[in-house]
C-alpha cells in the first residue's frame, strides 16, 4: 500500500480517502489528466507509452518535488534519491490514483513520506555512525575556490552562513511544524491542500503555521 | 476600519493566503491595512522577513537542482522504470523461500544466544583473573609444557646471550651449532641432494676464475 510508511504525520487515512473529505480542492489539473492517461495506457498493457507520457508528468513536477525534498533533507544526494524513489513508487502504484483528484497532492503525500522515512533513517544512522567527511562539500569548497563572476566570497560567506542558520532554525521545528511550514512557505500550498496532503485538520494546519512562523522569529531574531 | 488593531497571526494568515477565515474578515484586514499606518509598517515587518526567506530557499534549490541535473534525474527514473526497480528485495539463494524466511524469524532468537554465550564466556574470563589474582597464586606447567618449554625456547635464550659475548667466542659457539646441525641425522639424510645443488660459494668461485 501506499500509505504503508506514513507515520504520525500522516496517520492511518488512506490516500484515497484524504481529498472526498476535501470536495473544495482544486479541480485535477493538466497534470492528473496526464497522470490519467498513464495509468489508462498500462491498464491497455501499453506500457511504452505509459513511460512517455509519465517522463513527461516527471518533467513537469521534479523541480518541484526536488525543491520540497532538499528543505525536507538539506542533502542534494539524498533529495535525488527522495524524488526518484517518489516517482518510481507513483508509477507503480498508479493504478490506486483517483483522475478526479489533484496529482499533486497525491504526488506530494507520498514524497512527503519517503522524506520522512529518511529523515528517521539518517537519525537512527546518526545514532551508530560517524559521519565521514562530506565529499560534496569537499567539491563544493574546490570550486567555490575558484574565481568566478559571482557574489564576492565575502557575500557568499554570508549567504552561506544565513542559509545554514535557518535550516538550522527550520530544523529545530517539530516535525508537523516543519512539514507545515515549508509547504505552506516554500512550496506556496494553501491550508487546504496542507490538509489534503498530511492528512491534519485545516486549523490545525493553520495554528502549526503560526507557531512555526512565531518559533522561527524567536530563533531568528533579526533576521526574520 | 476595523475598531482593533489586527494581531500578527491575522496579519501572517492574510500573507499566507488563509482562506479558514471568511471573506468578510479578509477584507476587513485589508481594509484596515490600507488606512493604518502603523498596521502597515507592521505587515511589511511581519512578511518582508518572510518573503525574503521564500525567495531565498527556492534560489537555494535551483542553484542545487540544475536544469542538467534534473535531466539526468529524470533519465535516472526512467531508466529504473524499464528496469522495472521496485525497490531493493531479497532473493532466496540457495535455499527456498520458506527456510530464508523461517531463518529470517529465527534471526533474533540465534542472536540473543550467540550475545548470552559471549557474555558468559567475558564473564567466565574475567572471574577466572579476579580469583588468580586475590589468590595469588600461579600455575604449574605440566610435565608436557615443561619439556617444550626447554626445547624451544632454552636455545634461543642460549644464542641470544651469546650474542652478548665477545665476538670470537659468538663466532666459534655458532659454527659448532652449525657442524652440530649437520650431523645430526635428519641433515644427513639430505646430504646427497646437497651435494648435487650447485653452492653459491663454488658458483662464485667459478665466475672470478672465468673472469
């Protein structure tokens, strides 16, 4: 099942009956017309043309869905491998998406989920592992060292520094604040579709949003 | 104009787009906002933060997620499309489905033994050098280690304080264990294929004088 790795965030409501409680969502999209569309060409058992017309639902949605995971993650490699996973299991789950519904909720849910399924298996390694030296981080220093036409280092160095204070501060939220907090703020999702995608009341939506908002100002201080 | 002054989470769900509360209200805040000053300055303040934060994370993940990179992300799921990649399963080799899941089951139960077996095995150990050392008292080697004991290691003990001694006496001392080596009986038995390798002093020999 789908649904199968949700944990407290999302609880024990399946997928397809999150959004019939939701009949105000908006109406399913050119999207979930593709998405449609592939899942009518494997039921034909055309399964070539269900790949491309999902290649082209996967070029519509990856830099969304890349962006969502890299705040759930803060680790490109692991965020890849987050969206990848999350495409791979909506098309071969395909067959339990419902035409009359937004895919991008449905899309959402189960990368959401995959996010967090990481999230505690990066904890639970953390727990047992010394971290090696980040290699990526190596490269990044290589290049950053090279000159280029860009922000001076000096403002790199800040930018670099505010960013890592509030991911940091992002990071200290609890997990349904956090979750809230960056569809709501990064992604633009409305209430509704935060409710529609966790599964949570739309005021309760509301309330984690403001208390995230207020907790990160605390964090912050000046600079939000 | 609303009689009071808007709080700031009305003012963060006016910036977040809350539709929880009726249009009459949202309308009311933005009323309000156009004709008070200081309720203005104080949403600027609440969002420009915020906004900046938006802004700021989506460049963050475009600088991440380039267009080649999300390319290749894309040939990445396609590629485990064709290969049909469900994610990672076990395959049951050599033995059947039914034994590898029994012995999946198992798993935990061989474990705890194996660490209570470990742990009494340290326990044992460690009792055994608690009781040695209060008592004080050492071992007796049996007759069988006594005797290695005087082969093995009684020779070595000998050759090594000769290699204290002067040098003309450590020279002597190790040629007479050398002629004592040959002479021993299993030596001997490998004399005639000594006498046919050819020596590296003869062969040595041979050389100068062909020079």
């Amino acid at each position: 099942m789908l649904n199968a790795t949700a944990d407290a965030l999302l609880p024990d409501v399946p997928v397809e009956t999150v959004a019939v409680s939701l009949p105000d969502l908006p109406r399913p999209d050119e999207d979930s017309r593709i998405a449609a569309e592939v899942k009518a060409y494997i039921r034909d058992g055309n399964l070539a043309a269900a790949r491309d017309r999902f290649g082209a639902l996967v070029g519509r949605q990856q830099r969304r869905a890349s962006r969502i995971a890299y705040h759930f993650l803060r680790d490109a490699a692991d965020a890849d491998e987050a969206v990848q996973d999350s495409f791979v299991k909506v098309f071969s789950h395909i067959e339990s998406f419902r035409e009359d519904l937004p895919f991008e909720v449905w899309f959402t849910r189960i990368l959401i989920n995959g996010c967090l399924d990481r999230q505690k298996a990066r904890r639970r390694r953390a727990r047992w592992i010394v971290p090696a030296p980040d290699r990526e981080q190596g490269e990044r220093a290589w290049v950053e060292s090279v000159p280029a036409r860009g922000p001076s280092p000096e403002e790199s160095l800040l930018l670099r520094e505010r960013r890592t204070q509030i991911a940091s501060a992002v990071g200290k939220l609890p997990e349904r604040q956090r979750t809230v907090f960056l569809l709501c703020h990064y992604d633009g999702c409305s209430s509704r579709e935060v409710s529609a995608i966790t599964g949570l009341n739309e005021s309760t939506v509301r309330v984690h949003l403001f208390r995230a908002v207020r907790k990160l100002r605390s964090l912050l201080g000046g600079s939000l | 104009m609303e009689r009071f002054h808007p709080a700031d989470d009305r003012l963060i769900a006016l910036y977040f787009g809350d539709e929880g509360a009726g249009a009459d209200e949202r309308r009311a805040v933005r009323q309000h906002l156009h004709g008070c000053e200081s309720c203005t300055w104080r949403f600027t303040e609440l969002t420009a933060p915020l906004e900046r934060l938006r802004q700021d994370a989506a460049s963050e993940a475009d600088e991440v997620f380039t267009p080649a990179r999300l390319d290749a992300q894309r040939a990445r799921i396609l590629d485990r499309l064709d290969q049909g990649s469900h994610g990672s399963r076990l395959i049951p080799f050599p033995a059947s489905r039914a034994r590898l899941d029994r012995s999946v089951v198992r798993r935990p139960i061989t474990r705890w033994v194996a660490a209570a077996a470990a742990a009494g095995l340290l326990l044992g150990v460690m009792a055994g050098r608690v009781l040695e050392f209060g008592t004080g008292r050492t071992v007796a080697p049996t007759p069988v280690v006594r005797e290695a004991r005087d082969t093995l290691i009684a020779p070595r003990l000998v050759s090594n304080s000769l290699m204290t001694a002067a040098g003309a006496e450590y020279d002597e001392a190790m040629i007479s264990e050398i002629e004592q080596a040959v002479q021993s009986q299993r030596i001997a038995a490998l004399s005639a294929l000594d006498q046919m390798t050819p020596h590296v002093r003869q062969e040595a020999v041979v050389a100068r004088v062909m020079r």
